[in-house]
C-alpha cells in the first residue's frame, strides 16, 4: 500500500468525494512526486490506461477496479463511501444521528485516537487551503469525517472525549461557514448551534469563543448590528483563561458592530484592543488552530478593517498598504484586500 500522507492534500481529497479519476490520479501523483509509470504498480495498470483516464478518454466503473486504486492508494478509511453526487437542500442539514452519538460521549471505555488525530491534521490542512480548494467540494469529505470522528464518542470518556467533542465542534463550525458561504442560512445557524453545545460540553472556551465570535459576524452580514452587538459581547465574557487571540477576534468583532451602530469611539478602542490582543501571540502555536490566520499581518488588516468601517479612510488605506506585500502568497485575500485599499484610498482623495 502507498504512503498515505498525500490524503492529506484537500484538492485530492476533493477529487475523490466527487469521483474525478482523472484529477484523483493526476493530482495524487503530483502530490507524491510520482510519474505515470511509478502510479502503475499502486493502481495495477498499465502506463497507456493511466494517461488515457487522466485525459479523461476512459473512466472507471468497474468496482473491482476502485477497490483496488482504494487499496493502492491507501485511500483513508474516512474517505470509504464519500459521495459529492448528491444535492437538494438535506445535503447541507445536520443529520440527526450526530446529536445520537453525542448524546452518549462520556460513557466508559477506551477508544483509538489515531484516527481522530489523522483528521484533526486533515481538518488543519482545509483551513489552510482556501484559495485552492473548494468548500464546496470538500462538504462530503469533511461530513463524512465528522461521522468517523462521532462515531467514536460512545467508547470514550473524560479528557479523550472532550478533545473527540472539541474536534467535532471544529467540523461544524468550519461546516457552517461553508454553508453561509453557499447562501444556506438555517444550516449554517444549525451547524453552528452544535458546534456551540459541543464546544460548551467539551469546555472548549476559546472554541465556544470563537463560534459566538461567528455567530455575531452572521448577525452583522444579516444587518442586525445590535444583535452582533450583543452577541460579540458575549464572545469576550466567554470563560477564563481566553487565549488573546481568541479575545483578539471577539474584540475586533465587537468592534465592528459597535462602528455599524455609530458608536465610533468605542470601535476605535476597540480595534487598539484586539490589535494589542493579537500581537501577544505572534506564533501560529501559541494560538488556537482555527486562528492560526491572525498574524500580526492579519492584525494589521482588522484594525485596518475597523478604521475603514468608522470612515477613518486614511489609516485604513495605510493599514492595507502596509500589508499587501505579504499576501502575495494569498491571491485571493490580496485581490480583496487591494481593492480595500484602492477604494481606502479614493475616499481619502474625495475628503
């Protein structure tokens, strides 16, 4: 069997949710470092058949045949009956067995973590993929990992399964932002409801942060800036011990819905605040996973954000500028970021 680590790749892991033999095979041999005759001994055919399925003049349809590219590849057993066929609005609603197998965390038992820590690298990998992989796309992977990750929760028990519970609330929430991202509104509240109570009974603090951090972005996006108020307020009372990231994104959350309510002064406090959070944990280690983003790069940019929403237009087109370098590496935040600054810049010159 093949060295499992190119799984690790959301393109590829897409590729497969979706059946593309042409993109699983000429993406996995990328990833590997692998020419068509080195693929030969791990799928079992000959070099020609290869080139013909990644030129897309044949495909695969035999189940004999897919069991053995599954075996060859070393497909992850997560990845077992992942389809991205279906459609309609049930693909994106939680299903009710999660709440099932939630429901009996914390019985006694001892279960093999190996698995939930192949995911949660995984699920690492996605975060830090969005501008080559498609939410979209990597839906059906990521479900079916959270079924492999719930599904252990009823063999474990206190510190195992609190980590099992945090790493499915990091599955919702990362499915509900997907789902807004697709216009499906009550899903994406309802992944986000659970990833809240999951977090909550994990006492996930700074995940629990984080999702209220979210919901109240939503709020805002749904133009009810007194709500997100509200809720950001909570993100920041949430627990002890907060990470300054965390605190950081809640700050700087509150901000901005402080700024959409007039309130100018308060934002601006607050955009020094959650600045001066962030810059306290410079590393990507020393910050949750799912903040591993807020650089002080990206620091700059939210404060950058909040001059810009009380119309402080020229330190907001200073903010940007000063940061547009480092996200070449980035092309999509780079090319939102470059009209920020573009348009920064224009209203300055209108004032």
């Amino acid at each position: 069997m093949s060295d499992p680590r190119p799984w690790t790749d959301p393109q590829l892991r897409a590729a497969w949710a979706k059946g593309d033999w042409s993109e699983i095979f000429r993406r996995y041999r990328q990833v590997a470092g692998l020419t068509q005759r080195q693929l030969e001994p791990l799928v079992g055919m000959a070099q020609p058949y290869i080139s013909n399925i990644e030129r897309r003049n044949v495909t695969v349809t035999s189940a004999e045949v897919v069991e053995r590219i599954t075996h060859g590849l070393g497909v992850p057993e997560e990845l077992s009956g992942v389809s991205g066929h279906e459609d309609g609005p049930s693909i994106w609603q939680p299903p009710a067995e999660l709440r099932e197998r939630i429901a009996h965390a914390h019985t006694t038992g001892r279960v093999n973590l190996s698995v939930a820590t192949w995911i949660a690298d995984v699920l690492a990998t996605y975060r830090r993929a969005e501008d080559t992989a498609s939410g979209r796309d990597l839906w059906p992977v990521v479900r079916s990992q959270l079924d492999a990750v719930t599904q252990l929760l009823p063999d474990s028990s206190g510190e195992t399964a609190d980590g099992l519970l945090t790493l499915a609330a990091e599955h919702a929430h990362w499915l509900s932002w997907v789902a807004a991202q697709e216009n499906q509104t009550g899903p994406a509240l309802a992944w986000l409801d659970l990833a809240q109570g999951w977090a909550i009974d994990a006492g996930a603090d700074n995940l629990s942060s984080w999702v209220n951090r979210v919901r109240s972005y939503y709020a805002l996006d749904r133009g009810d800036p007194v709500r997100a108020l509200r809720i950001a307020g909570q993100a920041r009372l949430n627990g002890t011990g907060l990470s300054p990231a965390a605190m950081a994104a809640a700050a700087q959350q509150e901000g901005l819905a402080a700024a959409a309510l007039g309130e100018r002064d308060r934002a601006r406090r607050l955009a020094d605040e959650a600045y001066d959070l962030a810059l306290q944990v410079p590393d990507a280690e020393d910050r949750p996973g799912w903040l591993y983003w807020l650089d002080p790069v990206r620091a700059q940019l939210q404060r950058a954000d909040l001059s810009y929403a009380v119309r402080d237009y020229s330190d907001a087109a200073a903010g940007y500028g000063q940061s547009l370098d480092q996200l070449r590496d980035y092309p999509r935040d780079h090319a939102y970021y470059s009209a920020r600054y573009q348009d920064a810049r224009s209203r300055t010159s209108a004032n």
